[in-house]
C-alpha cells in the first residue's frame, strides 16, 4: 500500500462532500454551527458531526496505509466507507431535528465501533 493521503471529505462552497458526493450538510465557517437539511444544529452537536468526519478521515487513511494484516485493514477500509456513505443517505429527504440528533449519536456509536477495531 502507498503513504498517499487521501482526503475522504470537503467543504466547499459551504457544503460537506463526501467522496466528491455533495451533503446536505452545510459548513458555512468552523465558527458557526452546521446546518443540515436546513435545520441548525446545535454547536455542540456540530462538533460532534465534525469530529465523527475527521476521525472517519484518519482512520481511512491508516487502513490504506496498514502493512501487516493487510486483509483485515482492506475490510475495515470497507467499512468506513460504508458508514461515510451512510452519512450522506442518512440526512437525505425531510427529517425532524431530533432525529438529526439521534442519527448524529448513532453515527458516532459506529465510528466508535470501526475504531475499536482498528487498534
């Protein structure tokens, strides 16, 4: 495998990408708290959707860059893809905000489960 960094999200024009997919979540400035699907979200809440993507991005880039075990880094590799992807099909279409909330905690709940494994 190669050291090559590979960025698994963006912001721009305001809006998260993933994988180049453009979210609807909304990151207008790191001051200000993110809006998705038009709904303010706390800042709390915003840090939280914002370290969820940056673990999400360094933990990607530790499995490409794994050289022993190279079938289990390859799987959880996988793995995080699936739960970025997720992101963005989860804050599709009308939601409430508490369900925001809820999918947010989820979200991280499996992020914490993809980093268990990792170590």
């Amino acid at each position: 495998m190669d050291n090559n960094i590979r960025e698994v999200y963006c912001v721009a024009g305001g809006y998260v990408y993933i994988f180049g997919i453009k979210t609807t979540i909304q990151n207008i400035d790191d001051l200000q708290p993110i809006i998705i699907n038009d709904i303010l979200i706390s800042e709390n809440l915003s840090m939280k959707v914002r370290y969820i993507l940056g673990s999400l991005n360094f933990m990607f880039n530790e499995t490409l860059s794994a050289s022993h075990n190279i079938e289990k880094e390859q799987s959880l590799a996988v793995k995080i893809v699936k739960l970025l992807l997720k992101i963005i099909e989860t804050f599709e279409g009308n939601i409430e905000s508490t369900d925001i909330e809820e999918r947010i905690y989820q979200i991280d709940e499996e992020r914490v489960e993809l980093k268990l494994k990792l170590t």
